[in-house]
C-alpha cells in the first residue's frame, strides 16, 4: 500500500474510533517482525513502513483497528495485551480478535532478510533471518526432530 495512502488512513481510523484521539499520535517505523505497535506511555501508534507497503489496504486498516483496540483498552484503564478486554473492544471495531491481527499477504523476511541458511546435502533453510544467527542448528530434512552436529546449517548473506 502506498505510505501516504496508508498514513491518511492510519489518522482518519484514529480520530473517528480513538476515545481520546487528541492525545494519541501516528508515527512510523522500522520494525519488520510486526505491523503495527501501541506505545501506551508516549500514547503513540505506529506501523511499519516495510510491511505498510508491501501490504494490502484492508490489512493495514485491520492492523490500526488492532492498535486503537490496545489504545482504547489502556485510556479506560482495563488490562493490556490481548486480554478478554482487548478482545471485546477489537472486535467492537471491526477487528479481527486474534492477538496476529488477521495475517499478512506477504512475508517480508522470504523477500527481504539478506541471511539464508544452507546444508551440506543442498536444503536451504525455510527461514531467513535479517542478522546472522548465533544459535548452531541441524537440517531439518537430513535429520528430521532433533539437533545432530553432523547436519549442521551454514548460513550465507545474500545481497538483495
């Protein structure tokens, strides 16, 4: 979704469904492991731009929904995180209740995170990871359950 798009759409959700939108705040950022993010002290919502604009309009829409469900819930003063609460209130919204939001078209890291993990034997690893891991782990192909050091992943930086 184009980012100016998407930031109208974040602020328009925010004054027409925020109980207090007047002191609630839109802001960006860098993040690719989450979509969006409340911070309740700083009383800001942010999203972010990787996943914003690789994302369709109806999940961002459903990702703010998610957030003003967290900023609303905080304001009243009930319990935070994906409590019964927090359920009731994004679901009120339009929501999907479920503490993911209702999922991502897209996985950012399959298109974006630069290190990829290989065997021996030629499997590459299902995930790729945006740092380098530090954790030594096995092909799960070659030696299916279990960590065995005879089938250990090396991982690559591959330049996008």
């Amino acid at each position: 979704m184009d980012l100016k798009a998407a930031q109208d759409l974040a602020e328009s959700l925010m004054r027409e469904h925020l109980d207090n939108p007047e002191d609630w705040t839109f802001e960006w950022e860098t993040t690719v492991t989450q979509h969006g993010a409340t911070y309740y002290r700083q009383c800001k919502i942010k999203l972010s731009r990787l996943t914003t604009e690789m994302e369709i309009e109806e999940t961002v829409r459903d990702t703010m929904l998610h957030e003003i469900a967290h900023a609303n819930v905080w304001d009243r003063g009930e319990e935070r995180g994906h409590s019964a609460a927090w359920k009731r209130e994004a679901k009120r919204l339009g929501a999907v209740p479920r503490p993911e939001g209702s999922g991502t078209t897209v996985d950012i890291r399959a298109e974006r995170a630069p290190w990829v993990g290989h065997c021996d034997m030629g499997h590459e690893g299902r995930v790729r990871y945006w740092r380098k891991p530090r954790v030594r782990r096995s092909c799960e192909v070659c030696h299916p359950g279990r960590f065995s050091p005879a089938y250990l992943i090396t991982y690559t930086k591959e330049v996008n």
